[in-house]
C-alpha cells in the first residue's frame, strides 16, 4: 500500500514538525489547577527536547495564551533519556500532564492502560486536514490516542569536503547498495590513513533494522502489534557492522563514547567519522555543527531490495491525559500545535514536517536552505509506493533496549551476530504485549 502524507509537493511535509516542541520536566508539577486566579485555567505541558526547542516552544505557547485568553500554559522539558521514567512515574503518581510528548514505542501501553484520552471524542481538535496515514500511526483498536507532532524518517549525512580532500566520490544515494555504502565507507577510512572513518552510524539504534526489514519484505512490527523481523535480518543487521570494522570503514569496538546526542557533540562534528545516519530534521544542526560541506543522502539500499523501507514517522506523538482536568483546554493546545499556522512560524521543522498541509505551506518562505533540504527529501521519499508502517506494541521499549544491549555485546565480540540474533528474537517475543 501507499504511506503517503496526501503532499502536493512539499506542502504536506511542513506542518507537524515545528510544533513538536521540546520539554523539560523539572519535578512533578501538577496536571494544571482546576480554576487559578480570576478564572485563569493552568495547562501543564511536558515534552522532550534541548534548551533550544523549548525556547521556540515557549515563544509558540505565548501565541496560543493570547489566542485563548484565560488559559495559561505550563511547561516542562528535558532530553528523551529520563523523560519515559519521569512520565510514568507522574502517571503512576496519579498526577499525569495535560498535554503531553509519547514516544512513538510507549502508546500502545499507555493507550491500553486507559491513560490516554481518544483525541477523536474531542470536539475542540480538529483533525480534517490530517492525512488518513498520519492518523493511523495513532490510532489503537479504531481510537485515536496520538497525534503525530510531525513526520521525518532517517537519512545519511556525509562530510563532503572530507571526501573531496580523500579523493573519494560520494555514491549515488537514488541507487546505492549497502555494499556500496561499505565500499565507500572502507575508501575513505583507507584514504584519511584511518585519521577518518568512513561510517559512524549507530548500530543499536532500531530504525536501521526496521528501514532494513521492511527493505527486504518483513514488518519489523506487524499490523497486530506483534515482532515480525526474522532472526536472518537481525543477524545481518550486526553482521553487516562486523564486517565493515574488519574492513576498515566502521571505528573499532570502544571509539564510540556516550558524548550526548546533539549534533555539535557528533562525531561526524569532530571530523574523526565521514558519514552518520540521521533523523532527517536534524540536517540543519550537523550542518551547523561539522566544519566543510555536509550532504544528505538517501539510506542505501531502497531500490536494490525487495521493497522501500522509507515511511513517514512521527518524530513522536501528542497525546491528552484521559484525567486532565481540562480536557476542552487541552484539545484546543493539540489542535493549535497541529493546525496552527503562527505557531508554527516560532517552531518551524524542529520536529519534522507539519501534519497540516496548510500549516506546512505557510511556513515554507521562513525555512533556512538546510531545512528546504530535508523537506524536499521528505516530499520526494513520499512519491515512492511505501509499505505501511504501525503502532508500535507494548514492550517496544524493551526491544529498544535489547538491541543496545546486544550491539554492545557483539561489538566487543563476546557474542556472535548469529547468537545475538536469536537471543534479540527470544528476549524481544518474550516481552511484547505482556
């Protein structure tokens, strides 16, 4: 089937992404006060993100108080890390946000706890423009739990001043192979005399292995919530990273640290890797960051494999807290950050492109020339004929995290990829949906 955001160009491709705004929860602030001050309502609004979403969140709310007189916002953020831990333990406190971040892998649980309110059944969220595909990312036994913030997908940035100093071509990313992403990666480290290594993509990241089985006709998550990646593409999965380090174009085991995740603190910024996969909305920031010539690139593989693996994603999804105390107050938030179009003049694509074709259209003349980059790219993937893409099930996390415990594992090979791969299958199956 088509996965396709309904975009006339690049229109649809702006609206969710600057609304998506960041959060930094700072305590357990209460879910908002019934009635402050002379009446005032007080929403509490949590979120993910750096210092500098929060800035253009904050500046994106102000609109939204003045539009709507008597509501004031309150907001919390911090990065994505402690973000889950802090959420459920507000939820658990029985103290949940208004308005709040999900994680694309946490709304089906959340969703089957009842602790999220069906966005359909609220009168003040209008949901006319959104496309049915970005619906259906939310959306859990015909209810809808979540709104997609925005929708981006994972690319490649390559240091093309790196590789024109190495004297090495960059592929053809409209064709490429991840035998010719191996190629050139092994080139460029030969090249640099090893000062420089070719790829320095995060294998413990599962948007790889998921663009990856869908490449080679498999749903990493199935349609009924269930693990559908096979043991063989797993394996591959780490088995493709082994062979590249012996062959010279991915860094040894231990040369990755935990530096944090910002684009400046990259390595691909500190010029030691020449190629990084990426979400796509961040080309603006690696762009910022890497001293020379930074260009973004399709991921290999999209049309030598059985299938795409490209869909358009949520960057991460609005939800309503099914015990606001302001359930019409909250709706007119989420249908302000979706729909919106001076809102998302302060947001723009920090959390990739607008749901909202309309939304997405006006901001258009404001975007840098790095940010028309990875729109257009959007747009163009959006052309293709794209698998479906689902809700994530319940344990997804654990998944997650059994991915980066593994990758670990293999990396400094005390476990085969082959062995990996079946305790990857056995520890995964073993937590969905219970």
């Amino acid at each position: 089937m088509k996965m396709t955001l309904q975009l006339h160009s690049r229109r649809t491709v702006l609206a969710a992404a600057g609304l998506t705004l960041g959060l930094a929860l700072t305590g357990c602030a209460g879910s908002g006060n019934p009635a402050g001050q002379n009446g005032t309502v007080e929403l509490n609004f949590v979120f993910w993100g750096d210092a500098n979403r929060a800035k253009v969140t904050e500046a994106a709310l102000r609109v939204f108080e003045e539009k709507n007189p008597g509501v004031k916002v309150k907001t919390e953020y911090q990065d994505s890390g402690p973000y889950a831990d802090k959420l459920a333990t507000r939820f658990a406190g029985g103290n949940p946000p208004d308005v709040l971040a999900m994680a694309n892998r946490s709304l089906l649980e959340y969703s089957q706890r009842g602790a999220l309110a069906d966005l359909k059944t609220l009168p003040e969220l209008k949901l006319d423009a959104v496309p049915e595909t970005v619906l259906s990312r939310g959306t859990v036994d015909g209810k809808l739990y979540g709104l997609a913030t925005g929708v981006t997908t994972i690319g490649m940035v390559v240091n093309k001043t790196i590789t024109d100093q190495a004297g090495v071509t960059i592929p053809d990313d409209k064709t490429w192979s991840w035998e010719d992403y191996a190629k050139f990666a092994s080139e460029v480290t030969q090249k640099t005399g090893g000062k420089v290594y070719g790829a320095g993509y995060d294998v413990a990241t599962e948007t790889g292995p998921i663009l990856l089985a869908r490449q080679r006709g498999e749903d990493f998550y199935t349609k009924d919530n269930k693990l559908g990646v096979s043991e063989e593409t797993i394996r591959d999965w780490f088995q493709y990273s082994v062979d590249l380090r012996k062959a010279g174009g991915y860094p040894p085991a231990g040369f990755f640290e935990q530096i944090g995740g910002s684009p400046a603190q990259s390595y691909l910024a500190k010029g030691t890797v020449a190629s990084q996969i990426i979400p796509i909305n961040n080309f603006k920031g690696y762009n910022d960051a890497v001293e020379g010539e930074v260009v973004l690139l399709r991921i290999p593989g999209e049309t030598t494999g059985e299938r795409r693996g490209y869909s358009a994603d949520p960057t991460m999804l609005w939800s309503v807290a099914a015990k606001s105390k302001h359930p019409k107050e909250a709706a007119k938030l989420v249908d302000f950050l979706t729909n919106d179009s001076d809102g998302a003049g302060h947001t723009l694509t920090q959390r990739g492109v607008p749901i909202n074709p309309d939304v997405a259209e006006s901001i258009t003349s404001k975007l840098s020339k790095d940010d028309k980059t990875f729109v257009d790219m959007m747009a163009a993937i959006q052309q293709d004929e794209l698998p479906e893409a689902y809700v994530y099930p319940k344990g997804a996390s654990v998944v997650a995290d059994t991915l980066k415990q593994l990758t670990t594992e293999v990396e400094f090979g005390r476990i085969s990829p082959a062995d990996a791969a079946k305790t990857f299958l056995e520890k995964s199956n073993a937590a969905i949906n219970k």
